[in-house]
C-alpha cells in the first residue's frame, strides 16, 4: 500500500533530524580538538554517548512537536521550538551521562558545541528549503497576498496567479474557515488557517494584499470576513457575487475593491426580471432626474429591456451629458432622448410629454440631501412638491398609464423639511390617482447606498483626506440598500401596482452607520 505523501515527508524529517544527532556530536569533539585526530578515549566516550543522545533528542523532538510543522512553511516559531528541544534534549542527556559516566571522556564544552551544530543542523535545511519553494515570492515588485477561502474560487484564482507571474499577485496562502482544510496544500500554497488569526498570518508572512475568494458568502459572513480584515490596515479586494462567479467571471481581472453593498446586513434582493420586463418592453419610458444616483441606475436597468424609446429629463447640463453617452455607447439600437430641463418648468414638462407620449414615468427628480435643505425650504418646496405637482398634472393631461414617484422612509411622521416635502409629494400622487386614468404609485425606501443624498460619498471623501470619519452618534442605526435594488424596485412597483399604493421594501436588519464608516 501506498504511504501518503505527508506521512513519507514526516518520515524523511525524522530521519534527517535523527542523522542531525551524531553529525552534530562528533562534529562537536571534532571542533573541540581543533579539526584534528580525536585520542582515542574521548573518541571510545563519544561513539558509547551516541544511542543514549539519538533516543533522549528523538523523544524531546516528537514531544515539541517538531513534524507537525512542515518544511514548507519553517519560520520564527519552528526555530523557537527547535531551540527549546535542543535545550532541554542536551540538559537531560548531560545529566544522565553525569550520573552514568561522570562525563568520563566528555569535554564540558562539547554539550555546548553539540547543541550550537544541532540547532544549525536542524533549523538550517528548514529554512533553506522554505527559500527554495519560496523564491519566486520575494520577486521585486510583487504583492505578496494571503486569499481567503480555499474552495474552488480560490483556487481557481491563485492557480491563475501562479500560471501568470506578470500579474504582480504572489499566493503566500489560504485562509479558510473549514477545519478539514487546515494544513492542506492547494497548489503548492498551504492553508494556514482561519479567519480570526488573519492579523497573526499577515505579519507571519509579510502580507500586503488579502484576497476574499468567498463568492458565496452571505452579508452576515462577509461582514465577519471584513472586520477581520479591517485589523491589519491592508487593502482588500475580492470576487464578484456568486452568479457573476457561476457565470464564468473568476479570473484575476475580475477582481474589484470591497464595495458598501457587501455589507448589508441581508442578502440582496432580487425581483423578477420577466415581470418588470413584460411591463416595460416596447413602451415608451420617462425618467425625470436621470442624470442623478438614482435616475441613472434606473435608466441603465429600463434599457436593457428593450422599451420603444427612452427619455431622460434632468436639469443638470453635466449629468445629462454623462448618462446620454453611456446609454447610446451600450445602447447602440436604443431610441433615447436626452431633455435638458426642471421639473417645476410646467411648459417644458408639458412640451415634452406631448412630444414623447410616455407609457410609462418614473419620477425620481428631487432634492435629497437632508441637512442641506433644512436651510433651503423654498427650493426643497419649489422642487421637491411644487415640481411633483407639475409632474403629475402633466402626465394625467398626457394619459400617461403609470406614474411611479421616488419617494422615502423619512415621509413615515416626517421630521425634516426633506421628508415633509416628500410627504405632501405623496398625499398629493394618492389624491390625484383618486380622479385620473393614470395609476400613481409611490415607492419608499432607506438610504441608498453611494447615492447622492448617502453617506457613503461623504466618508470615503474623509477618509481619503486622512479623517476623520465624522457619525452624529456611535449608536445610529439605518437601513440601507443598494442603488440597483432602488432601481429595480422602483420598476417592480410600477409593473404591480394598480394606483394609490405606497411600496416599501424590506430592508432586513438596520446596520451600525459606525461600523459603514
């Protein structure tokens, strides 16, 4: 039967420490009649001290626990326990040879050159194996990485890193959670251990990079995965979600920095895509505020389903600009039409609702930002109540189907000017759905992760100004979601509601705006 590969590497070990005993001994006696003929009754002591110091060092070895650790991955702590196992190997052995022999024929410097040759002879080939498997690590300009998860993503990714050196990734090692696959070799590359040693491994190893290769995980693991992380002060990088994964986007290029929306405290919703779709396809569609967080994101999702025709209205010159250009670069067949223009300008919106006939509007155009427009209650009342007015009477004047208003969780007992607006913006949608042929529907939601009212943009400003990350409380918790689960919601309500609705979206467990920032 065959032996496997660890126990014969195990095997090989103790053998060579073994050897390491005599070569050692006599290289001792050698040293201490200075490279020259031993006499023969310190030569007859020596060789009768050999069986008794092979038995005492192989017993002292295997109790230190020199072959759990393996060649490949010698470092400080092997060297400490070499040490302390010569040590002790060497007292004892000295003192059962007093009691014996009374060191009969033995110098007293020969334990103290036997056990300076032994922890050479020992530590030594370790290391210097280790370097051997090791070298092409220590290539200039390489980033040394430590990848956590040692499934078929990650191994997939540092195979990809060992075939393609001119990356600049260079595996140190895998970090995985499972206990079965501690000690492992995947690669060649051993996994070192788990999650909660991450900051020990990183200065074990001189990390510069880690590497999250855990497509599946949930929120609730990769926040756990993260604050792990967060102790070292390395940057982190990590796979696509686990449908990008199973979609064949694996490989090094792939790679992207950790995103907010990893962090949500639930997993990301999903609609469904053949219901939005059916309501959508071969319509023609509105966006007022396209430009914006938002608006953009929702053009972007209504266009991939192939509507009639597409127009963004938006009142700023940039915004608009940016949007149209990516539209009609990944939209090449797409009908769109870019309107420059304010919501509260009755004759623009009016004009352009006889002009395009939309099917269908989603009205995202707003002021959000909340502390902004404490000081700003004309323009959050112009814009935000007095333009959904002039919105919704143009398109009950156009017969437009569905009117779908982006609203907020700060309308529930609003306590800001922001949410008042938003309020009277949605009494004023239910009122008008009461008398019209067009169904008005209202979508709430919280913050909206990286948009533009969020907090998001705010501290990844701080901090890469050098801080502080600025919270009103260590305490405050919100919900937050991601811009496309805004986006797809939104879409989602239009399709299913009938008119008068307000939609809210379950935003699972609210997250420490403390630990976002």
């Amino acid at each position: 039967m065959k032996l496997p590969r660890q126990v014969l590497t195990r095997q090989f070990a103790l053998l060579h420490d073994l050897l390491c005993v005599p070569v050692a001994w006599i290289g001792a006696y050698w040293f201490r009649f200075d490279f020259g003929t031993i006499p023969p009754a310190h030569l007859e002591a020596c060789l009768a001290a050999l069986p008794l110091l092979v038995v005492v060092q192989a017993t002292v070895f295997y109790t230190y626990g020199l072959y759990r650790g393996v060649w490949r991955f010698a470092s400080i702590p092997d060297l400490l326990r070499i040490l302390k196992a010569v040590v002790v190997g060497v007292s004892i052995a000295a003192l059962i040879l007093f009691i014996l022999t009374r060191l009969q024929g033995i110098p007293r410097t020969a334990f103290v050159m036997y056990g300076l040759f032994l922890v050479g002879s020992l530590s030594g080939p370790r290391f210097i194996y280790r370097w051997f498997n090791d070298r092409h690590l220590y290539q200039e300009n390489s980033t040394r990485v430590l990848v956590i998860g040692a499934g078929r993503a990650g191994e997939m990714l540092v195979r990809d890193m060992l075939r393609d050196s001119t990356q600049g990734y260079l595996p140190v090692g895998f970090i995985d959670d499972h206990r079965g696959k501690t000690g492992m070799d995947i690669h060649g590359i051993r996994v070192l251990g788990r999650t909660r040693d991450i900051a020990m491994f990183v200065d074990q190893h001189d990390i510069n990079t880690l590497l999250i290769a855990v497509p599946s995980a949930t929120s609730k693991q990769m926040c756990r995965i993260v604050n792990s992380c967060e102790h070292t002060g390395l940057p982190v990088l990590t796979l696509p979600k686990l449908s990008e994964f199973l979609s064949g986007n694996t490989g090094l290029a792939s790679l992207r920095s950790l995103d907010i929306g990893d962090l949500l405290g639930r997993e990301p919703v999903e609609l469904s895509w053949d219901t939005i779709g059916q309501g959508l396809i071969d319509k023609s569609v509105f966006i007022s505020g396209g430009g914006g967080s938002i608006g953009s994101e929702l053009c972007r999702q209504v266009a991939r389903l192939a509507p009639k025709r597409l127009v963004v209205f938006e009142n700023s010159e940039f915004n608009l600009y940016t949007i149209d250009r990516e539209l009609r670069a990944s939209f090449p067949e797409l009908e769109i039409h870019s309107v420059l223009g304010d919501i509260s300008d009755a004759a623009a919106v009016e004009q352009s609702m006889k002009r395009f006939q939309p099917d269908v509007i989603y009205h995202a155009a707003a002021y959000k930002h909340v502390p902004m427009l404490e000081g700003q209650i004309r323009e959050a009342v112009r814009n935000n109540i007095l333009g959904t007015v002039t919105m919704a009477r143009a398109a009950d004047a156009a017969g437009v189907g569905t009117f779908v208003m982006v609203s907020t969780d700060k309308a529930v007992n609003p306590t800001s000017v922001m949410g008042m607006t938003k309020r009277i913006s949605e009494i004023w949608c239910q009122n008008t759905n009461s008398r019209s042929d067009t169904n008005f529907v209202t979508v709430r939601f919280g913050n909206v992760l990286n948009s533009a009212g969020s907090v998001v943009p705010l501290f990844r400003q701080q901090i890469e100004s050098g801080g502080p990350v600025t919270v009103t409380h260590p305490e405050v918790e919100r919900y937050f979601m991601t811009i496309s689960e805004a986006s797809q919601l939104i879409m989602q309500a239009g399709v299913l509601g009938s008119g008068g609705e307000i939609y809210v979206l379950d935003m699972g467990e609210p997250m420490l705006v403390q630990y976002l920032a």
